[in-house]
C-alpha cells in the first residue's frame, strides 16, 4: 500500500507538470488533459488492485505491482514524449525514473525486461510518425518546466534511497540477529545447556585436535576421567534442583583450577573429561589434586550449608590420534577403580 501511495503520488505530480507545460504553451492542452488522467487513473486502478488484495492473490511474487507500475509508468513517459519536443530529454527523465524504482525492487530477469521495454517505448515515442510540431517556447518557460522536473524527479529519488536506506538498516539488523542466532546454534550443538561445558561431541573434537598437534609436537598430553561421589545421594535428599546446582558448581569451580589450554567438558551425567595438552601423568596427577583441594576450600553452601564435593578420577596418557578410544577407556576404567577402592581418589593407567 505505501509502494502504491507513493506511485499514485508520484504520477499525480507528473500529471501536474503535463497540465503547467501545457499552460505555458510547452504542448497541447488536450493531449496534456489526456495523458494527466491516464497518469491518475492508471495509478488510481494499481492502488485499488493492491488494497482489495487482488494483486496479492494473483502475483504473490510481486504484491506491490512494481513491475505493472513501472511498466505503466514508462507507457506515460513514452505517450508525452512526442507532445514534449520543445522540452527535449524531459519525458527521458521520468522514464528512468521508473526504471530505476522498478530495478531496485525487481529480480534480474524482470529488470532486464524492464530496460528493453523502456527502450522500445522511448524509441516509438521519438520516431512516432503523428508527432505535432513543436511549439516556440520562451526560454524562462522553458527554465521554469525543466527545474520542476527535476524536482519533482530529485523529490522521487529522495523518497526511493530513504526506501532503500531502510532496507539496508533492515538487512544489517538481520545479519546481527543471524549471526547471533547461527552462535547460539553452534553453542546449542557443542556445549551442555546445564553447566555451560563441552559437551562429548566438542570433546571428541577437543581430543582429536589435541592429538593431532601431539603428534607434531612431540608433547604429552593426559586425559582425566572425573565422576561425582555420591551424586545420587545428592539427588535423593535434596531433589534434582539441587544435583543441577551441584553440576554446576562443580564446573565453575574446577574451571577456575585450570589453564587457558585446559578442556573441560561433561561427558554424561555426573561424569566429566577433562583434556590436558602439554601435561605428564604427574603432572596431570597434581592438577586433579588441586582441584579436589579448591572443592574442599569452596564448599557448596548454595545446596547445604558446609556441603563438600569429591570426586574419584582415572588419570592416563595419550598416545596420538589412534590411541583416542583406547585412552578414554583407559582412563573410564581407572576411575571405576578409584571408585571401588573408596571414591575420592585417582587411579593411573
């Protein structure tokens, strides 16, 4: 509808012009009358196409009509021409004037069509052979019709790049939010939703990477098995709420025992992996120590006043890129074994 508007505005000021040229002696009046309420009325007929919604049942692909309009528009400019030869390029201006309002809206191949069809109308409204002679035309007349033109042609560009600046605002404002929406995304697809961490598939893509730069490097690198003690009892006697906020807990506080190379992530329920590039069995050893230290100093007084967290851990090294599986079980039956001999301790293998 606002398309529509500012068309029938448009053609309606144009039709002003034809009626002050002809007052000024630029063309005949009846040809002038003419071609102003064709340019009116055509406009008037697209407005009414649009707002019963018929143009959005029959060209869904182009509701607002441009290519019509424009096309109609060019029609206007090409009628005029021949009663405007005192005025010569005039018409040519509100020609490309339509074809530029169209191109901005329409695909390749309906511009394309638009271009040619404005260069057969101009060059039948130039060669058209019932031309009347043009009239004398005073030169302060003359000045006078042509910088209304151009007005009235600046005044049509005006309105149609603040069209197109809102577009391009539009389309910055879209690419932030796709952008923002592509990062929760991938963050939805690589991290766990409860505490914020890797989850196994960004892991395994972690492991792999890590691995792969082992073998380059010739540096250690050590893999940790974690799981939570008596996390069910946790569960059982404060509820779920409060096993999530353990979970959670757990990894704020052991993400702040580690390094910026240091991968942390859940592996599935109350376990947790933890990857340790440039790291010895020693040294990995010393890290999972700290850690339970740092749990025994902080304990989580958001779920029972002095409530502390341990955990059993299976420790081992890895071997490369094909050692991956084997370590993860490695270090998965380690910790079964720190389990069974006590919980709250690591086992090497």
């Amino acid at each position: 509808m606002r398309h529509g508007l500012l068309v029938l505005g448009l053609q309606g000021l144009f039709g002003l012009w034809l009626l002050a040229a002809a007052t000024l002696g630029a063309m005949p009046t009846p040809a002038a009358w003419a071609l102003a309420a064709l340019c009116l009325g055509g406009a008037a007929l697209f407005l009414a196409l649009i707002r019963s919604g018929w143009s959005e049942r029959h060209c869904p692909d182009d509701p607002a009509l441009t290519l019509a309009h424009s096309a109609f528009g060019l029609v206007c400019a090409a009628l005029a021409t021949p009663f405007t030869t005192a005025l010569p390029g005039a018409t040519l201006a509100v020609a490309l004037l339509a074809v530029v309002w169209g191109a901005f809206k329409l695909d390749a191949r309906r511009a394309r069509w638009l271009v040619g069809w404005a260069f057969v109308l101009l060059a039948a409204g130039q060669l058209w052979p019932g031309a009347p002679p043009a009239p004398t035309l005073a030169a302060p007349q003359r000045a006078v019709l042509l910088l209304t033109l151009a007005a009235l042609v600046a005044l049509a560009l005006a309105v149609l790049l603040g069209h197109l600046n809102g577009l391009r605002e539009r389309l910055e404002v879209q690419h932030v939010e796709l952008t923002e929406a592509l990062e929760r995304i991938r963050r939805l697809a690589t991290h766990d939703e409860l505490t914020g961490l890797p989850n196994r598939r960004a892991l395994l893509q972690a492991l792999q990477a890590a691995a792969t730069r082992q073998t380059r490097l010739r540096g250690p690198v050590a893999l940790v098995m974690i799981d939570l003690d008596h996390f069910k009892a946790i569960n059982d006697r404060w509820g779920h709420r409060a096993g999530d906020t353990v979970l959670r807990g757990f990894a704020e506080r052991a993400q702040a025992t580690l390094r910026g190379i240091d991968t942390l992530g859940r592996w599935g329920g109350e376990e947790f992996l933890l990857l340790l590039p440039d790291t010895t069995l020693a040294q990995a050893q010393a890290c999972v120590e700290r850690l339970r230290e740092h749990l025994q100093r902080t304990p989580l007084d958001e779920v029972a006043d002095g409530l502390i967290l341990g955990f059993s851990a299976g420790v081992t090294a890895v071997q490369g890129p094909a050692d991956l599986d084997a370590a993860i079980e490695r270090a998965d039956r380690a910790m079964y074994r720190a389990k069974a001999d006590g919980r709250g301790r690591s086992e090497v293998e």
